[in-house]
C-alpha cells in the first residue's frame, strides 16, 4: 500500500516562525502529495506554481554553479600560463 501524509499541522513552532509566508510552499516542496497545511487546502495551482518556482530556483542554481565552476576553470588556466616559462 503507498501511503502519503495528507495533512500536516505546523504551527506555532520554529520552523513555521522561521519560514513564515514561505511554509506552504516549502512544505509542499518536501511532501509534493500533501492535500491540507494548517487546515489549508493546497490548491493545484498553489502545487503548480510552487513546482514552476522550484524549477526556476533549481536552474538558477545549476547556471550559477556552472558559472562558478567555468570562472575557477579560467583562472586555473591563467595561473596555469602565467606559471610557464616564456618561449625561447
């Protein structure tokens, strides 16, 4: 039997002061089944647009993780050349 949680209660606790506004859709994020938040209905398009954000979020990240990743490349290059001895 696949059994999910349903519903879910978080109120008056650390994580839900320190999510604030942002809790549904964290909490949505983690439980992607979960129906009621705090006696909330998650809508479809709550779930939706919560996906939608969490892809832009996720590719976001992943562009400037490669940007990162192909800035410490350069400067590896440059250190690289720079530590070379000059043609003859």
């Amino acid at each position: 039997m696949d059994e999910h949680v349903v519903s879910i209660n978080i109120l008056a606790n650390p994580a839900s002061d320190e999510l604030g506004e942002n809790l549904k859709k964290e909490v949505v994020w983690l439980l992607p089944h979960i129906c009621k938040i705090n006696k909330s209905p998650v809508t479809e398009e709550e779930r939706l647009a919560f996906e939608k954000e969490r892809l832009e979020k996720l590719a976001q990240e992943e562009k400037e993780r490669a940007e990162k990743e192909e800035e410490a490349r350069k400067e590896e290059e440059a250190k690289r050349l720079a530590e070379q001895p000059p043609p003859e």
